[in-house]
C-alpha cells in the first residue's frame, strides 16, 4: 500500500476522480511533451458520462490550453476494459497525425493508473509503504506488539507523517468554517441553496443530545458544499465523499476536547482503513457506486472516533466494518452528473451513522462475525455486479431525477 499522502490529497473540488485526476494526467502528459501545441483528448464511460457537470473538460483545459489547443472528445458509451474512468492523449501534428498516444485511467481518489500490469501514477509519488496489506494481518501484528492501529501508520511512514497530518487536519477545519459562513447558491442549473449555515444556526438552539446529531450535519454539509463549489478541501478518501471525515473529527475536537495529537493519531488510523479498501477493494463511484466513496469515508470515520473513545483494537476494527457494511450497494447516481444530489446530503447522513457504528462497537468485546476483509471483497465484487448506469453515468437511479 502507498503512503497516506496519497489518499488524503489536499486540493479543489469537485471530484476526485473527474477533477483531480484528470487534471494530475494532463500535467504529466504536458511534461512528457514540454513542445507541444496542439492536444487530442478523450474521455471514456464515466469520465465523459458526467464529466461536464464534475468539471472535467475545465480542469484538463485549464492545463493544456495554456500552451496549444485542444480537442475534446467525448465518449460515455464506450468503457475501456480496466475502469470505466478512461481517457486518452495524443499531440495533434500539424498535418492532423496523432503522436504519443498515451491511455490513463483515473482510478478514484485523484490516483492514476496505465493500467492492471503497470505502476500506479500519482502526483506526489509515495511509494509503496506498508508491506501489511489485509486488516486481519494489521490486527495481528497490533496484538503480538501491543500497539495501536495509528503506531503501525508511524512505522511504516515515519515520524514525518505527522506533519502532513497536520497540515490535511488544518485543511479539513477551514473547510467546516468556511463552510458554515458561506452562504449562497451552489454553481451548476440545479441551484442548490447551501444549507450548513442554516443547519448550523439551528442546531444551536437544541439542547444537548439533538445538537450533537445538528452540529455533525451542519459541519458534514459544510465541508461537502465547499467541494461542490469547487474550494480547497481533503479526499477522505474522496472529494465526493470529503465531509464525513472532518465533521466527526471537527465535532470531536471542538466538542469532546479531544487533542490535537489525538486526532492526528485518529486521522491515521482512518487513514489505513480507507488505503486497505483502496488496495483490496476501490474507492471509485464509477468502480464500485457511492459504497467505495459514502461508505468508505463511513468506515474511516467510525474507526477514528472509535479510537478517540479508547476503543480497542477489535472495537475499531468492528466498527470500520459496520461503517462500510451498512453502504454496501449504494449507488452513485448524482442528478445532473454534478457532486449535489444526493452526494451533499448523504455525507451528512453517514457522518451520523459513523457515530452510531462507534456507540454501537464500544457496547460490544469487538467479537462479530463478518470481518472487515470479508465486507471490503464483498464490497468488491457488489459494484462489479452494479450495472453501469448506477455507477457514475447519471444514466439511472435519482439521477433520472434530471429528466422530471
């Protein structure tokens, strides 16, 4: 498994896949050809499916129309056999001959990929960092050591993790602030009233078992219009899914007094889970539907706040599982193709049951049956049987909302 810093990538929204990875392709692709003029480019399945509404075509264009033109070929119906998030590029000769034809695939999270047989691409190379790739070996060597999930993260990156922590931990706030101040409507023809300082203000008039549920929604919907607004934020693990994470930890945090040592200890270890789904599994919507994105960031976010209430070792892992067991099949249907409906609101939602997965793993020994490892394959193989256009394509599901 690589680094963290691979998964908790700091930048702009609205998607990670769609925006983040298409653009980290066209800067690599323009490094490779510092003296071109003139780009073909084309996006397959999913990224040309919705890639308008994800912002695609402006972040590739943002890249390479600086230096030539580009021409941008869309194909939603055509899916490349690794992922269906294809696309293709070429340097336009002048006597109209494509050179270089480079095919990449944007794999989720902003990570890149040529292929099943190749390395995988990403801009800021990690490398590979954990020779432990399943939960269950993770959990034994916890027990023959006596360490904790977030020491095994120190171990295998180092003590200089921390600070990049930090800094993804200083991200995630500024995004739940900025989120609660910023009012508006959201960019796109849905126009979608952003709802978190309301969601907030309100929240604060409950009294103090209905506030906690309000406030963990008001700063999960805070972080997610953020993105969909296109502002800074973290892929936890992805931009789709970035406002499950920092709501429980900037509840916990704010609420709860817990550290800030102790939440970066957390953000860790929610950070491994999300790298053994990446590697066992998928964090794509346009792989596996909205389960390897919603119900990932579920799963991070039930194991953090697990640890911060001094679960054990088995609890944490308990909870990861309930966190991503109870999104397996969630679809990823965004209406208009655009990271709004119903991804906002379902950010919010899992924020909450995130909670619930914690409370509910602290009142067991951590003893269940179905393992986290199991629910990952599980989860696995439930997006390979998802029909495409529940996958990413706005093609099915509440995305034929658009068509009302």
């Amino acid at each position: 498994m690589h680094s963290l810093r691979e998964l908790y990538r700091i930048g702009i929204g609205p998607s990670s896949s769609h925006t983040m990875g298409p653009q980290a392709a066209a800067i690599q692709y323009l490094e490779r050809h510092p003296e071109a003029t003139a780009f073909d480019v084309t996006l397959y399945g999913s990224l040309a499916a919705t890639g308008k509404g994800h912002m695609t075509d402006v972040a590739i264009l943002r890249v390479l129309e600086p230096k030539g033109s580009v021409t941008l070929h869309w194909e939603p119906t055509v899916f490349l056999p690794f992922h269906p998030n294809g696309m293709k590029f070429a340097v336009r000769q002048p006597d109209g001959s494509l050179f270089d034809e480079w095919t990449v695939y944007s794999v989720g999270g902003g990570a890149l990929s040529e292929g099943e047989e190749a390395s995988p691409l990403s801009l800021p190379k990690g490398g590979e960092k954990y020779p432990l790739t399943t939960m269950k070996a993770i959990m034994a060597w916890c027990q023959e050591t006596g360490h904790a999930f977030w020491e095994y993260v120190e171990q295998c990156e180092g003590p200089e993790i921390w600070d990049y922590l930090r800094e993804v931990w200083r991200v995630m706030q500024e995004a739940v602030e900025r989120g609660i101040d910023h009012e508006g409507v959201l960019p796109g023809p849905l126009g979608l009233q952003r709802k978190a300082p309301i969601y907030y203000t309100k929240a604060k008039g409950y009294k103090a078992n209905l506030q906690s549920s309000g406030l963990v929604y008001a700063y999960a919907l805070a972080v997610s219009e953020e993105n969909a607004s296109g502002g800074l934020i973290v892929t936890a693990p992805t931009c789709g899914s970035c406002g499950v994470l920092p709501a429980v930890l900037y509840h916990l945090g704010h609420n709860h007094t817990f550290s800030e040592e102790r939440i970066l200890h957390a953000l860790a270890t929610a950070g491994l889970i999300g790298n053994l789904v990446k590697e066992n599994a998928s964090i794509s919507g346009a792989d596996v539907g909205c389960q390897g994105e919603v119900g990932v960031a579920s799963s991070m976010a039930s194991a953090a706040a697990c640890q911060l209430f001094g679960g054990s070792v088995a609890q944490i892992e308990y909870a990861a599982e309930m966190g991503l067991e109870h999104h397996l099949g969630m679809t990823c249907d965004p209406v208009c193709g655009l990271v709004q409906i119903p991804c906002i609101e379902r950010n919010a939602f899992a924020a909450a049951r995130a909670l619930d997965a914690n409370f509910y793993a602290s009142l067991s020994d951590g003893q269940h049956r179905v393992s986290f490892d199991r629910v990952v394959r599980v989860m696995k193989q439930t997006g390979k049987d998802l029909p495409s256009l529940y996958k990413e394509t706005s093609e099915g599901g509440l995305a034929k909302l658009s068509e009302d």
